[in-house]
C-alpha cells in the first residue's frame, strides 16, 4: 500500500527546503516517526496547523525510500495553553526534546506516547516544572534506566545523611564507604536529603497526584540540574532547550527560525549560569 494513518504528537518541527517542513511525530502506535509535510511554509497551504509544534493529529503518511511524507491531516488537540505561558511551553518543549532524543524511529513505546499526552495536559493544572520532573523520572524509567534513590548504586546499602552524590554513571546515589573505596574519582554532582526525597516521590508517585507535592525555588533548581546532568550523561546528548530555555514561535510567525523554538535566554534564563 505505501500508505499508513497515525495519530501522533509533533514532538519537533524544522524548516526543510524552499517551503517545507521536517516533523518529528510521536505515535503510540509506531513511537517516533519523521515525515516531510510539504508546502505548509506556503500562506495558504491547509495542513499548515498539522505542522505546529505540539499538534496531536491524525496524519495520512504516504512511506517513502528514504523520508516520509504527510498526504492529509485531520488536527484533534492544540494544547493552546502551551502558546500562552512561557513556563508551560518551557517545560513542554524539554519534554518534548526528551523524548526526540531518548528514543529512535520505528520503535513503538506506547507508554511513553501516554506519559508525553498526559504530561502535556497537566502542566496546565500543576506547577509545569514539576511534571517536568516527575516526566523525566518516569520515561527514563521506562528505558530502563530507573534511578536508585533508596540504596547506594554500588554496594545497595540504605542511603543516610543530609548530601548524597548521584553518579548517573553508577545509576543513581553512592555511599560514603563507595565513594573513598572507588580507584577512580566518581563523576557526580551533591544532592541534598530533601531534593533526593521529592525525587523519590516523584518516581514513585502517579502523575496524577503531583499537584500535592511542593518545593522551593532552590529545590526546583536543584532537581532540574540533576535531571538534566543525570539524561545527559545516560544518553549522551545534549538537551539544548533545558539549558537556555525557550519560548515557543507559531509556526507562522516565525519568519527567520529554523525550528519552532525561538532561543531567548534573557526572557527565561533558569539557570543563571548562562
Ligand atoms: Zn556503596
């Protein structure tokens, strides 16, 4: 046939010759998918709202040699509160850009088709940050690469004290007796008790309920960085929107970008180390 439907996700959408766009689709069917929606940089191109950044739809996808492309599609959900509040689209995008890089076409993984859906609904709800975490916690999880915050990732001793290094190469936090004991120097950052114990939870707990959960201003920063280093250093690469932060361009109003994302450090500099 050469032709397939999919509902998916656009999880990231660039510029691609005179008038295209590439997108990078996330179906719960076929996982992640790259297809070629032609024309839609034209003004009165139809499927140009198919194309945007976070456009769940039902795409007709015709398979071809090397690159799909996209015949027709029927749009079903905008998220149109990601377009309105920068902390949303902050934490959407890292979400997004997450899972482009976790993952590689043609492998399905309906549960993270799930986690990326519902996570992009509730940052509406709770603190968008912190379903940003938890989302974090949950997908590498379901790579297999599931964090040890109670035992050291070394030995599998109880984990005590008020600071903890967390080694991603390790697999989560190592003990005092492990750390001196190593022959080479452990590559980790300090985490304090109460940023491991939120951790915890977030790991631990539905996504639904994290509304209960609160932090600080400090905490959050500290759980961000700990995260990013901890998906950096597993998946070797580098997630760009987590570092500057970005705000999200409408596909049509972004004359001179090359993706849907717009780099403004000065607007959402997290960090303050940029
Ligand atoms: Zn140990």
């Amino acid at each position: 046939m050469g032709v397939y439907h999919a509902d998916a996700l656009v999880i990231r959408s660039r510029e691609y010759g005179e008038s295209d766009r590439l997108l990078t689709l996330f179906s719960r069917e076929y996982g992640k998918i790259q297809a070629i929606a032609k024309g839609v940089r034209k003004p009165k191109s139809r499927q140009r709202a198919g194309a945007q950044l976070f456009t769940y739809a039902e795409y007709l996808i015709h398979k071809g040699k090397t690159l799909d492309t996209i015949n027709q599609v029927s749009p079903k959900e905008s998220f149109p509160h990601l377009w309105t509040d920068l902390d949303m689209s902050m934490a959407a995008t890292a979400m997004a850009e997450l899972l482009d890089l976790a993952t590689i076409p043609g492998q399905p993984h309906p549960e993270l088709f799930t986690l990326i859906f519902s996570s992009l609904f509730l940052v509406e709800t709770c603190d968008p940050a912190l379903v940003q975490s938890a989302y974090t916690l949950k997908l590498m999880t379901q790579l297999g690469y599931r964090p040890r915050f109670m035992e050291c990732a070394e030995c599998g001793q109880k984990i005590q004290g008020e600071r903890h290094l967390f080694s991603p190469e390790s697999g989560g936090v190592v003990c005092r007796t492990c750390q001196t004991q190593a022959g080479t120097s452990i590559i980790g950052r300090w985490v304090s008790g109460g940023s491991l114990g939120l951790m915890r939870q977030l790991l631990k707990g539905d996504l639904e309920k994290i509304s209960r959960l609160r932090w600080n201003e400090w905490m959050k920063k500290e759980i961000l960085d700990t995260l990013q280093f901890f998906c950096e250093q597993t998946l070797d690469r580098q997630l760009k929107s987590w570092s500057m932060g970005i705000r999200l361009v409408n596909v049509g109003q972004n004359p001179s970008g090359k993706d849907d994302l717009n780099h403004e450090r000065s607007v959402v500099d997290r960090t303050g180390e940029n």
